[in-house]
C-alpha cells in the first residue's frame, strides 16, 4: 500500500505545490500525469475521448476516491475494446482499495471476462459474489452458452431455480441455446414448460429460441407451431425457421416459407439469405441462386464472410465453379470454411489437380490453418482425380502430425476408396486391417464398390458378408454384391443375394430427380405418373432407347431388384426418376444446351450409361449429381471414368 500513502501525501500538499508536478512526464509511457487534485469529471473525459490509457492512471491517481460511477465508466470501456489488461487493473484496484462493488458491476466484471475469453475468471467473480440477481445469473448461464459448455450452463440455471431467483426472458433465451443433443433437448422441453408457466412463450426472444432449439433437434413440425404462435415475428424468429427447414434437407419447405414471409414484408438480413442459399444449393437451383446473388448485390447487403461462403457452396453445388472460384477471389477475407467450400467443390466434380494446387495455395499464403475438413476434401479429390499417390503423401503428412492434428476415420475411409479406385484392392483391404479404428459401414461400402468395378469376386464376397452383419437394412450392399455375383456368372449366388433381401423385407430408398428449367423445379419419381407431361415423356424414353440401342446401349437388368421377366425389368428401367428428367430436360431446352440434373440417391448404372448416349448422340453436355459428387458427361465420356 505504499503508492497509496504517496498519493496521499500528494494529495495533502498545497496548491502551488502541486503545481510543480503538472509537467512531469513518465517518458517511458509518454503519458502527462494529470494535476492534483484529480477530478472524476476528468476521467469521464478521457474515456469519451477514447483515452483509456490515461484514464486508468487517473484511476490509480484518485484513489479511495473511486465510485460507482468511474468504474463502471472504465470497466465499460474495457468491455468494449476487449482490453484485458485494463479491465484487470480496475478489478485489482477494486480489491486494493477494500471497494465493495455492488450486483451491477460484479456483474459487469463477469461480462468483461466473458468478452475476453477468461471464462475461469468469469466464473470467480460469479461464485465469490455474496448477492446474485437474474442478471448475474443470466450472465453466467450465458458465457458458458457462448463458450458451448453446455452442461454447465444447464447445471447453473437449475441452480438458479434452486436459489428462488426467478428467470427472465433473457434468461430463457440464452439457456434454451445449450438445449442440444438427446439429454438438452429433454431438458429444453421441460423448460418450455417452464416458459408457458411463466408466459414468456409469446415474448420474441424466447420464441426465436425455442423454435431453434425444435428445429436443431429435428422437431420442425414444433418448431412451426412455436413460430406460427409468435405475435410478432422478426428477422431473427424467421431465419431461425427457414434455417432449420434448410439444415434438414427440407429445401423446398425452405423456400416456400421464405417466399410467403417476403410477402408478408419481411426484411431479410445476411444470414437469412446464407440459410436460403443453403435450401437452393441442396436443390441444385441455379437460376433461383442467381437471383439470390443479385438481390445482395442490388441492395448492398453486407458481404460477410458466411455469406461470400454461402455464395461458393451454392454454385459449386449448382454445378458452376467458374462462379464459385469467381466469388473466393474476391473474398477480402477467408475462413477455413472459405477454403473448404472452395476445396470441396472441386472435389466433388472429379477435380483432383485444382483441388491440389488451392491447398498449396492455402499453405503458401499461410493465413489460415487447414483442418480435419480441408484433409478430408483433398484426399478426396485426390481419390476423384485419380492422384493416389499425391494423395498418399497428403495422408502421411496427416500422420506425421503436420498441422498438428491426427487423421480420423473419415480420412482413412478416403484412403480406402483411393486405393480401390487405382484397383488396389487387395492393399485397400490390408490398409483397412491396419487401422486404429473399427472400419465402419461406409468404408466397407466403398471397398465393396471397388470389388465390383475391378471385377474382385473374393474379396468383394468377403467385404459383402461383413455389411449385411453391420447393416442389414441397406439395400445397396445386396445390389452391389448381387452385380459381383452376375459378372463371374455365379446366379445361383445371385438369386441367394436377391432372396435374402425378400426375406429381410429390405427395400430401397425411393429415388427422386429434379431438372430446373426456366426458374421451376421439376421433380421425377421412379415410374412418375403425376407430372403434367407423364405421357409424353413415358412415349419419348421409349423411342430414346431404341434410338440408343441401334448406337449399342445395352440396358443394365442387373440394376432391378424385382424378379420378373426380361421385358418386365427393361420396363422398370425406363420409368426410372433420372431417365425421365433427362428426357424432359431433351424435349425442354433448345437443340445443344446443357442439361442439368440432380438425384437425391446415388445413380444406378444404368441410367449413368443412358445419360452417356443421351451426350453421345445429341451432342449435350450432361451434368449429373448424385449425393456422391458430379458427373460431368460430354461426346458420351464422363468425368467420373465411370467409377462412384
């Protein structure tokens, strides 16, 4: 406490005294000591004027003269520029000079360690206080909501309960964010209970909330009802519930609610349109896209970064990188989920080498840090391009713990499916033996695929065993292995497989294909009879396939999981959902254009060799995605070297 005793004696001296040390500087600081006395007035001053630096040295000037006022002038000030060190220089002079603040700024000292990333810090100030209101509580409960401490967040507010303190709708609204996962969300619905209790369920907060926390769970039907059940909406209630329609792969309830809440007047911020670009971009919608872009630009939404991000995972998912890698160039800032989107689009259309010279990019420019989602992408453009020996190396750097983080399994499964994509099957396998994990369904899967394309009965026999024990419900594993049989010739092992599916009732996921042309979606089911055009098309597959037969299309029966007769197969094949968009897309769009098509499953053979014809002998260029990658079809070849 000597500096105290200094600045007493300072204090006690008289005026022409003090004057002399108004021109003392500390020339290590270059920082003027103010005149003595010292005012409080002054110190209000010199924050405004954003001096926060001399305003804490007339902090450690008054002294015992400190109040209420000028620490929260100054830990204000460091709340909000960040400032660490300052803020502790207040909370120790607190402590030095016997201050007891009150709720209100022990709270405040709360937020402050919050906003600087010292939760620890947070949560002394928080347990050492004596008197706690809903504030300090709500404080709390949300910097470890923010931090994603989920469980201690909740932990805190059933204490809070416990102590009496009754919630408030802020308190509700940051708690109902740590809801997640089976045992949150059970919690998050006893709160909503809670919430009604306490009439808080029509407040706007509280409703935002809640309707995101249905919708992370994948109650969108609850979360409609909390929407639909608001009195007032904003623009934060109705992102939150067109974001949760996207994110569940719900695209065209997405649109269709951001559609009538436009009409309905409502002014969309970035994140609305990152979250509408999301349900385009699983809907492959370019010209909607489009129209999504130059609505940001004519109205000069802020271009941040989640947005700009939106925009590269759009187009390349529309099947348009030359967009995508347009927008990353002009991006003033990237994220790791810049460079990821970019990365994985190349990746899913089969483009090894760029995908390649991007991550030399990335690590030339050496701004931001790859992670375990940028290894993933580049193995797997590796493995798409046919670059497994790039590839390889990429992996052992992963071991060698370049970037300091170890591969995971998701990385080995990309090992796997490069080697059995250069018909290293049998050192696929070894590979699989050596792992430090269990191989999962999808990685066997992608061994099982290699045994068909490469023609390896043994393993591929093995490998198909071990997926009926692991899934027996998929219905790709008994097709794939069923093709393995056919291709030796082994039927008898053919007609086992197929009966084996009957008996454990295992049936196919229902394919759906969709074709945009003039800015409407057209969506195909399989044997489709509810489009306006059914017969039309149904007549026009059928001349296509005998047009393409006479140029030596053999249709694929193999791909029919029923047993009926030859004639009977090749009409299941004809009324398949991506043979019918095709053919729309031939009779819809003018003689040369491009065809764009989209398929919610991966696309069987057969319709990948009648796409192949439908390039070769109309000279189109077809673009097929599947939920695997692209398929980039032109003169009849395709970029995938038909291996998916």
């Amino acid at each position: 406490m000597k500096w105290l005793q200094k600045i007493k004696r300072h204090m006690r001296r008289p005026k022409n005294q003090s004057r002399a040390f108004s021109s003392l500087t500390f020339t290590q600081q270059q920082l003027t000591v103010p005149s003595f006395p010292p005012s409080p007035q002054n110190l209000k001053t010199l924050r405004s004027n954003g001096q926060l630096t001399k305003a804490l040295i007339e902090m450690a000037t008054l002294g015992l003269e400190m109040r209420f006022e000028e620490y929260d002038t100054l830990l204000n000030a460091c709340v909000n520029q960040r400032t660490l060190r300052g803020g502790q220089r207040v909370h120790a002079h607190m402590i030095k000079t016997c201050y007891r603040p009150p709720v209100y700024l022990r709270t405040r000292l709360i937020v402050f360690y919050n906003k600087c990333e010292c939760l620890s810090d947070a949560r002394k100030v928080f347990d050492e206080m004596r008197e706690r209101n809903v504030v300090s509580w709500t404080a709390m409960i949300s910097a470890y909501s923010q931090k994603a401490h989920s469980f201690e967040a909740l932990n805190l507010f059933i204490r809070m309960l416990r102590s009496d303190t009754e919630p408030n709708e802020f308190t509700f609204a940051t708690v109902l964010t740590s809801c997640a996962g089976a045992f949150g969300f059970e919690l998050g619905k006893q709160i909503h209970s809670l919430i009604i209790k306490s009439n808080f369920e029509s407040h706007i907060y509280v409703g935002s909330s809640l309707l995101d926390m249905y919708a992370k769970a994948g109650r969108i039907h609850e979360a409609r009802g909390v929407f639909e059940c608001l009195p007032e909406r904003d623009v934060v209630s109705c992102t939150a519930i067109i974001s949760g329609y996207a994110q569940l792969g719900l695209d065209e309830e997405a649109i269709e609610l951001f559609r009538k809440l436009q009409v309905e007047g409502m002014i969309s911020n970035y994140v609305t349109y990152a979250s509408v670009l999301t349900a385009l971009s699983g809907l492959a919608a370019l010209g909607h896209g489009k129209q999504v872009h130059s609505h940001v630009l004519r109205f000069e939404i802020p271009s941040y970064v989640v947005l700009q991000n939106s925009l590269i995972d759009m187009y390349s998912k529309c099947g348009s990188l030359t967009y995508s890698r347009r927008v990353f160039d002009n991006m003033s800032e990237r994220t790791v989920i810049s460079w990821n989107a970019m990365l994985v689009g190349y990746s899913k259309h089969g483009m090894g080498r760029e995908v390649v010279e991007l991550f030399n990019l990335m690590r030339e420019e050496n701004k931001v840090k790859p992670d375990s989602v940028t290894y993933l992408a580049v193995l797997s453009g590796c493995s798409h391009g046919g670059m497994e020996d790039r590839g390889l190396e990429v992996f052992h750097e992963m071991v060698d713990c370049k970037d300091g983080f170890e591969p995971e399994i998701e990385h080995y499964g990309c090992v796997v499916d490069m080697l059995g994509r250069a018909g290293r099957v049998g050192g696929a396998l070894e590979f699989i033996k050596k792992m430090p994990f269990e191989p999962t369904a999808a990685i066997l899967g992608s061994l099982l695929g290699a045994c068909r394309v490469h023609s390896n009965v043994d393993i591929g026999e093995f490998v198909g065993q071990c997926l009926m024990e692991i899934e027996p419900e998929n219905a790709g594993n008994y097709v794939i292995l069923s093709n393995l049989y056919a291709s030796a010739g082994r039927w008898e092992d053919v007609t086992r497989v197929r009966e084996l599916m009957k008996e454990k009732a295992v049936t196919k996921d229902p394919g759906r294909s969709w074709i945009e042309l003039d800015q409407i979606l057209h969506t195909f089911h399989a044997s489709d009879r509810s489009h306006p055009m059914r017969e039309e098309l149904s007549a026009k597959v059928k001349q296509l396939s005998v047009k393409f037969k006479e140029a030596g299309y053999v249709p694929d029966m193999s791909c029919v999981l029923y047993d009926v007769d030859e004639e009977q197969k090749e009409k299941v094949l004809l009324g398949h959902s991506e043979k019918l968009a095709l053919t729309f897309g031939l009779i819809g769009t003018p003689e040369g254009a491009p065809i764009r098509v989209i398929k919610n499953l991966r696309i069987c053979v057969d319709c990948h060799n009648f796409a192949k014809f439908v390039s070769k002998v109309y000279g189109r260029k077809v673009s097929l995605r599947d939920k695997n990658r692209f398929h980039h079809i032109v003169e009849g070849t395709c970029s995938c070297g038909d291996y998916w």
